[in-house]
C-alpha cells in the first residue's frame, strides 16, 4: 500500500541508480522549474534538447548552485522529439518530458510505427492522487488519450495502470471499473464493458490484479455505503486503480479531486516505452515535480 | 449568491405559511428520522401517507414531543401513491418524499399521463452541493434519471435546474455545460450539445440564466485555471449549475464530491408540479433532511 506521495519519493531516493529524464523543447520555464527542483535534489538525471542558449538562463535561475545537465543541442522541435526518442529506444533515458511544444506533436512521434516508442495497445493518461479523504494513493484512468474507449483499449489502460502500480511496489492492485450503478444494463453499455472486464481478470486473460465492475464511485470509495447496501467485495472502500468509461468522466472526477477535493495529483502517460510527463500550464509546480517522481520511479522499474 | 445550507434553511425558517410535505408509505424509519426533525422545528407540516399503527411508534421515537402528524391510512402503496398524487394535483401538498417503497414504483406513477404530476419536458434529479471548497451553494444534474440526455432533454434539466435556483433566490443562475474541453469537436457529442445550449442562451430561447459550454471543471470551478490559460467568461469561477453529459459523469461527480471532496449535499427531482424527495438509503440523515428543506422551500415557490 502506498500511503502518500511521499513514499513514491522515497523509493526515487533509495534508487542506487539515478534515473534520465530527457526533457523536451527544454526552454519552457515551467517545466524547468520542475526539473530542477528534482535534479537539485539529485532525483533525477537530465539530459536537456533543446537550444542552450535558451535554456541556459533558465536553469540558472533555478538552480544556480548545480552544473548545466548535458544539453543535446537542437535548433528545432522536430529534432529535439527525434533524438529524444531515439536515446529511449538505445535505453539511454528512463522517462521523458514535454517542454515547449504542443502535445499533439509530441504524441504523434510517439505514436510512429517506425520511429516512435509504442509498446503497450494503447496509451493512456493517467493521474496519480493524494487525498485527505482517502487512506492510500490511487489513481484515475484514462483521463486525456482516448475519447471513448472500447472494451480492448479499456482492458489496455486498465493493464497500463496495473503495471505502472506493481512497479511503485503493490503487488496485486484492486481496480475498479466505474459505472454509475452495480447492475449489468444492456442499456448501459460501460456496465456491460465492466462486467466483461472482470470476467477476463477471473479467467486470467487480464493478470496481477483484482478486478470489480461495474460499481459505483460511493460503493467503490466508502465501505460505509457498501456496508449499507449489502454490496461485498474485496474492491469495496479500498482500490488502487479507478478506470472510467470516457474522457469526459475522466476529465471530471480528476479536475473534482483536485478543485474542489483538495487533492494532491500527479500524472503520466503510460503504455510506452517509457513514462511520459506532459503536465499542463495550469498544472500547479509542486504537480509537475510529482509527476518527474513518478515517471523516474516507474520508469526505472519498467522492465 | 447562496453561500450555504443555512442560508435555504433560513429562507423556509421565514416563510409565513409552512409547506406540506407528503410522505408516501411513511412507515420507515430512514426516512421519519429526517421528516421528525424537519417538524419538530416548524419548518415543515407532514402528511402521512401508510398505516398508522407502523407509523406512530416511530413516530414516538423520533418526535416524542409532538403530536403525530395526519396520516392518510392506506394498506398497500399503489394506495399510498395515488392519494398522494392526487393531492398534489389538488393544490394540498408542496412536496412529496419517498418512503418505504421502490423508487422505480413511484416515478412510474408521477409521470403518468393521466393521473401522474407530470409538468416539465423532463423530469431530472438534481444535487445541491455545499463544498468547503467552493464559494457558494451549486449544483450538479441530472444525476440519477436521465441515462444518456439528447439536447432537448438537457434543455430541460438545464431550465429545470434554473426554475430551482430562481425559487431560491438566484435571479440569473450561472450555467455550465460541462465537457473534457473548452473546443467544439464534432467527435465528442458532448461538446457540440454544450454549444448548442449556449447558443440557445444567447438567442433567448432559454432563459433567465447565462449559460456557458462547452467548459472543463477545471476552467469552471477554478478562476486561477481560467486565467493561466486565458478563458474569459462570466461563468468561469462562477458556476450556481454544472450540468453533465450522462448519468456516469454525473453520479461520479456527485460521488466524489461526497466521498472524497467533504462537501454535504440534498437533492431532489426537478420537473414535476411539486419537487421530489428520493434519498437513498445510504444517504447521511443530515442529507435527508436538507433535502426536505431544499424540497419545501423550491415546492412552495414553485410558482
């Protein structure tokens, strides 16, 4: 069980190895910010593409009692995204990271068939959460790549977020297939997804986990409510792992933990060869720093 | 503005005639605890509708200092239902609440065509919500009847909503029409929708509120999010009503705002010539009787 975030930060710490972060486009500051922070701290290794002269002043800035991390010198974004995926696929980095470029362009390179970095079916968002009214960290998945999964990319980001958990340490992850009701209705298809999905989890095409679904969000998170309604499962009151049908209730349970939650996130992408962070502008810092943790950690175990 | 529960409970605490509430199949114990409460402080006056005999010993037991109330003495709750509606329709009750029978038993017969109490295009169950998070009272619908809206039904679980926050005392309720994005795109249904109620805002044809979508809760509930990333709208940081895509989207939000967002919430169904009272039994008694309170101030405004 992962109490807190700061657990995940302790097993970056005790790495005997550091991890590489290849940050990309690397003369944003708010990504620098976040960065540098983890590099000060000696979390994480970077290795900087981008334009030196650029990205210079901005590592001086915030921290400017440590050395310039290597710079692979690229005068544009294209280029930066090449050799940043070409140093994954020669296992030179551990996680990468989006600088100043839009996040369609780097997920189309990702993507690429021949050159990119695919490795999973599907790739998936998703957001790691620390909440004061929970007692463990969990997550919510996909909350930004696919619009509206069918069953075999919902059992992708399912088994993407599976093996992001056992590689922060817990063994058998307790997932939860979201729904708005426990009962299968054809009417509703993501309750018939669900209901499949645990299906294939009982016969073992879907592995190292438990599956329950469909169940609702209060049934899933307090076993109070469970108690009440008569509902047993070892998933009841304590997942890991919330999938959710589509990106709109993906979208909104995440920004409610957050907004109006008092939540902590942190997030990456998963399915590729390695983590990738693309934390948005509005991201808070201390978000965007969590989310470097998160991809080194997971990144460095990603065997 | 509303800034909270109390300040409902205030306006029902100053009306001059006190609202009747119908308790449909009284004989239950979940529900007499709130109904007690809500009369032993004068703000409501029930009416009992079941057996008198299961009715005044926990009647006894919740309001010990009060005289029990009237009870319309009906054996079965097909009885129980008809007579209640019945005095709906008759102008003798301001709101009803469900007792100890079926949900699905009870909206059957308040949308019959004939003898139900049918009013709006749309009935919509809607959740007032009191986050420790958020500035004032809003709300979140349709949470719970309609699975998966077409435009006209979010219509009107739009003006449904509007019509409740006017009967409270909001003249010109903020709306947001939520979706994953801000952009209309022709491959997430939802955005389009989003648009086309604004739309339907801005050229009159829904009134008496402003109306804002396609937006992210992010942008909604969050003004620091809008200004990172430069969306200006009256209703971004602002929003009295959150309208969601599908049932899904809507219960898991309802849901984490409960369970892991430490906000309080009450409900009721909107549409029908009286508000609706439908807690379910693993709602806290402190959320059933709020929802008496939301249900006989909005009934007797209910205009």
């Amino acid at each position: 069980m992962l109490k807190d975030f700061s657990q995940i930060k302790e097993q970056l710490s005790a790495m005997t190895k550091t991890p590489r972060l290849g940050v990309i486009v690397a003369q944003d500051e708010h990504t620098m910010e976040a960065v540098a922070r983890a590099a000060t701290e000696g979390l994480i290794e970077p290795v900087l593409y981008g334009r030196r002269e650029l990205i210079e002043p901005i590592w001086e800035r915030f921290a400017p009692e440590k050395a310039l991390p290597v710079v692979v010198e690229e005068e544009d974004e294209q280029h930066c995204v090449s050799d940043a995926l070409a140093d994954v696929r020669s296992g030179h980095l551990d996680c990468i990271m989006k600088g100043k470029l839009e996040t369609a362009v780097l997920m189309k390179a990702v993507v690429n068939k021949d050159t990119g970095i695919r490795k999973s079916n599907a790739l998936s968002m998703l957001a790691a959460v620390q909440s004061p009214y929970y007692h463990k960290v969990f997550c919510v998945t996909d909350i930004g790549l696919m619009m509206y999964p069918d069953l075999q990319q919902k059992k992708a980001i399912l088994e993407n977020a599976v093996h992001l958990f056992r590689a922060l340490g817990v063994e058998q992850p307790k997932v939860a297939v979201l729904a708005a009701v426990e009962k299968v209705n054809p009417k509703m298809p993501e309750t018939v997804d669900a209901a499949l999905l645990k299906e294939m989890n009982e016969k073992g095409e879907i592995q190292d986990c438990i599956v329950e679904g469909p169940i609702s969000y209060d049934l899933c998170m307090d076993p109070e409510a469970a108690a009440i309604k008569g509902y047993s499962s070892p998933v009841a009151g304590d997942p890991d792992i919330l999938v959710v049908p589509n990106i709109v209730a993906g979208n909104i349970l995440i920004k409610s933990l957050t907004c109006t939650g008092n939540a902590k996130t942190c997030g990456a992408i998963c399915g590729a060869q390695v983590p990738v962070v693309i934390s948005s502008r509005s991201s808070p810092a201390e978000d965007k720093y969590m989310s470097i943790v998160l991809a080194a950690i997971t990144g460095s175990r990603n065997l």
